[in-house]
C-alpha cells in the first residue's frame, strides 16, 4: 500500500489543469454530478487525461510517472481510499462540488438567455433549400 499525501493549492491548480483539457462532454458529467463528486468521481472522470492524471498520482506518493506505471492496478484505487479518508480532501472536495454546481447553474442559465429565441433550421427546411438549389 501506498501513502498519500496531503492536498495542496498547487494539487487544486493541477486538477483545475486537467478539467480545462477534458472533453466537454466530460467536463459537463462532472459539472452535472457536482452534488455528490467526490475523489473516485473525479479521477475517474479524468482518466481521459491520462498522462496528466499519472503525474498528479505519482506526485501524490511520492514517486516517479515511470514507477507509478509500474505500480499494481490497485494503487489507484489505494490513492482514491487515502483521499476519501483525508479529512482536508473531503472538505476539498464537497466545497468544489457546491462551487462547481452553482457554477454550472450559472453557465446553464446564461446559455438559455443567449440561446432564447433563435430557432435552428428543420431537416425539412434544409432539405427543401438544398432540392431547390440541386433544381436551379
């Protein structure tokens, strides 16, 4: 088993990091599952950020990228263990879920505004303009 250390504001700046590289699809799951995202939500939430994700958890025990490869699968989930039992992370992490949901309300609201009244085309409608033109 491996020993985790405790989070700092420089692991907060790593996380933020790897949540601006993930896709927005998965950007969005997290934002949606703000109200229960907790450190097993959010590693494997990333885990599509993979190179960045094994620097975090390496640097979490303080070893290696190529040692932490090396490392039995279970590790990972001994850092995710470590973490939910940190008593610092958790508070970390409820707090960023709060932050992270009323942000994502935020953002779900302003798109609605900008987005309110404009109406997209219909396939009928771009089909009948792409038959007229294929007439002309």
């Amino acid at each position: 088993m491996v020993t985790v250390r405790e989070l700092t504001t420089q692991d907060v700046s790593r996380v933020a990091r790897m949540f601006g590289k993930a896709t927005r699809a998965t950007q969005e799951q997290i934002a949606k599952e703000a109200a229960n995202l907790s450190a097993m939500t959010l590693l494997l939430s990333l885990l599509e950020v993979e190179d960045d994700m094994q620097a975090w958890a390496a640097d979490l025990i303080g070893v290696t990228v190529e040692e932490f490869k090396a490392m039995p699968a279970s590790t990972i989930l001994d850092i995710i263990d470590q973490l939910s039992a940190q008593d610092s992370a958790r508070d970390f992490f409820a707090r960023a879920s709060r932050m992270a949901k009323a942000a994502w309300s935020k953002l779900s609201m302003q798109f609605s505004i900008a987005t309110a009244g404009q109406t997209t085309k219909s396939a009928d409608s771009v089909s009948a303009a792409s038959g007229a033109s294929a007439a002309s």
